[in-house]
C-alpha cells in the first residue's frame, strides 16, 4: 500500500494536522493511518490567520509563504515522529489554509505548495477546490469522496458527521458515489468566536466543553440562530465563518454571560446538525448510525448535545473505524491527493453541485531529498 500524508487547518486556524495513510485500492478500498500529530500555531500567527480575508495583499502573499514552511515542519515532524523516511512516501496532500471561501465563486486556501515540496523533497498535491468550482460546483465540500469509500455498506445508511469550525454531513448508502454531502452551518467555530471575543484572549476554544456545561441555555437566543436562513437551504450548499462567524456571538456576549453564550452556542450547534438531518435526509430514508469525526468529537457538551438531540440514531465516532477523530480530515486529504496522483476524478457532483467528476489539485514535483 502506498504510504501518504495528508496535512489540513480547517477554519478554527488552531493549527497543522499531519497524518501518515496507508492507501490501499484492492481488492477492497481501506486506509491505515500509521501516525498522526498535531503542530498548534501561535497565538499571534493564528490571529494573522483568522484576519487574513480583511487584509492586505502584500500581508496575505508573506503569510503563504509563512504557512508553507509551517505545512512542511509539520510533515518533516511527522516523518521524524514515526520514523519513516520520506523516501518510502508517495506524495502530500495538503488542503491548506482557507482565508476565503464563497461558495461557486470563488476559495482560496494558502500554504505554499512549492516551499512544502522544496522544504521535503516530496510532490505535493494542493489546491484542490477551484476545480470543483471552475466546474460549476460549491468547492465543498470534498471529504464526502473519501466518507463514500469509507462507509458504503450494502444494507445501511449511514451518516458520516465531520465536527471542525463547520459541520458536514455524507450520507452514505451502499454505493459510494451515490453520497449526499452538504455542510450543515456551525460546528466549533462559534464557540470558538465566543471564547476568542468573550474569554479575554486567554483560550482559543472551551476545552472539554467545561464552561459550555456551567452555563445555561438561551431560549430566546436560540430560538433567533435557529432562524438563520441558510438552515433552510436546501443542498448542495457549502458555508464558512464569513456567515457563521463573530457577528452572530458579539449579540449573545453583550447580553448573556460567556458560560450562557457557549451553553446556547453548542446547543445551537447540535440542534443546527440534527435539524438538516430532520429536513434534507430523513425525508428520504432512515439512517441507524452517525459516525462523528473532527475536533468537536473532543468536546464531550456537544457530543452529550448531539446524541440526545440525534436519537434514536447511534452517535459513535470515527475511532471505531480506526480513524483518529482529530486526523479525520488529514485521512481524507492524504486519500483525495492518491487519487489526483492516479487521475481519478474525487469530487462528487451530488455533494458540491458541479457539473461532472473532475480530478482535483494541482501537482507540485518533489525535489532531491537530502539524508532522509
């Protein structure tokens, strides 16, 4: 089996996730993820980070350049980490750092692949939405490719939960191309808004969930976020923090206390999940199984939340199928740049709206790779 990695920050901007995949095509599709790690950005790289879309050009071209050295570190961690030598990989797949996304119009994910490929010796595969998008597609979401390969089963249908700064959704039948994927809105995101804004600078999310579990709910509040247009969109459709971001928690803190506001943010959450799996999915079939993956996973308010408010359906998570719950999506990205290297077309029309499958990223050679 082909040994990848596969490297993400998704939109909280808490840092790199590296991941090493063993990718195996026959004679039944499996991953294997031999080792994973996780390199935080600084506090004051993350707040670059998180500004990026409101900044400059000359800021955001440094900061590519900036995070491609860091994208690299973390790969030459990993390598050091499970002792592997970057000879025995195949490629990176890295899925970058998203400053901008309008779905159908136009994305853009920073992290240089040239200095990650000069940095390692290795081939990179990046940029892999704008071809879903030049397409006619949303641009995301992408990891319903690899959630169809994952969990098709003959006779169930499942749900395949990705918990980052969004939530998603694949539902995924017996048929791996025959997935419906669409992000749901929120997932860590807005708490992590609340305690960026509400919790001095101290923290960058509520960890355990700990102060989400002291505060109590706001009816009145949630009953406002849960009439949020975009809920209602019926998919294919993708979202970001440009629409779930700070300008929906700077009303909650200016009159609840942080505890109250994380409290009826992580409500709002669960119940934002439960309720597209009640309007889009239910309607056309029951599903006995939601698989949970993704930073949220580490948050156990929102997973008691999300089981109460998902029942009957079993929530488990992704550890059961031998996927790190924090590495879920650095798997996808490793899987979904095996696939560009082979020319397989990994986007799925039913997920992002485009127009056919197409191959995904752009190819970035590797260099020599010197002593290792």
């Amino acid at each position: 089996m082909p040994l990848m990695i596969g490297l993400m920050s998704g939109t909280s901007a808490d840092g790199v996730t590296a991941a090493l995949v063993e990718v195996r095509r026959t004679p039944r599709f499996a991953v294997r993820t031999r080792a994973w790690l996780d390199r935080p950005y600084p506090a004051g790289l993350r707040r670059r980070v998180l500004a990026a879309r409101f900044g400059s050009i000359p800021e955001l071209a440094r900061l590519d350049m900036e995070l491609g050295e860091r994208f690299a570190a973390a790969a030459l961690a990993l390598l050091a980490h499970a002792r592997v030598p970057a000879r025995a990989i195949a490629a990176i797949g890295s899925h970058g750092q998203t400053v901008f996304h309008d779905p159908g119009r136009a994305t853009l994910q920073i992290g240089a692949a040239a200095v990650i490929a000069e940095r390692t010796g290795l081939t990179v595969v990046a940029d892999f939405r704008p071809r879903d998008i030049a397409a006619g597609g949303q641009g995301a979401p992408l990891v319903p490719y690899v959630d169809g390969l994952l969990f098709a089963r003959a006779g169930r249908r499942r749900v395949a939960l990705n918990l980052g700064g969004i939530a998603n959704v694949s539902v995924v039948g017996g048929d791996p191309a025959a997935v419906c994927a669409f992000d749901t809105g929120p997932a860590n995101g807005l708490m992590d808004a609340a305690m960026r804004l509400g919790g001095g600078g101290r923290a960058s999310c509520d960890r355990g969930g700990r102060r989400a579990a002291r505060g109590r709910v706001s009816e009145k509040h949630l009953r406002r976020l849960l009439r949020h247009p975009y809920l209602r969109r019926p998919p294919p459709k993708s979202t970001g923090p440009e629409t779930f971001g700070e300008e929906l928690v700077r009303p909650l803190l200016a009159q609840l206390s942080l505890e109250d506001a994380l409290a009826t943010l992580c409500e709002f959450t669960a119940a934002s999940v439960a309720d597209a799996l009640a309007r889009f999915v239910r309607p056309e079939g029951e599903f006995d199984e939601v698989i949970a993956g993704g930073g949220g996973c580490l948050n156990p308010e929102l997973m008691r939340r999300l089981a109460r408010a998902l029942a009957p359906a079993a929530l488990t998570t992704c550890e059961r199928y031998g996927i790190p719950v924090h590495a879920k999506e650095a798997v996808a990205f490793a899987v979904l740049a095996a696939e560009t290297l082979r020319g397989r077309p990994s986007n799925l029309p039913s997920a992002t709206g485009a127009r056919r499958a197409v191959v995904l990223g752009a190819i970035t050679p590797g260099g020599p790779i010197r002593g290792r």
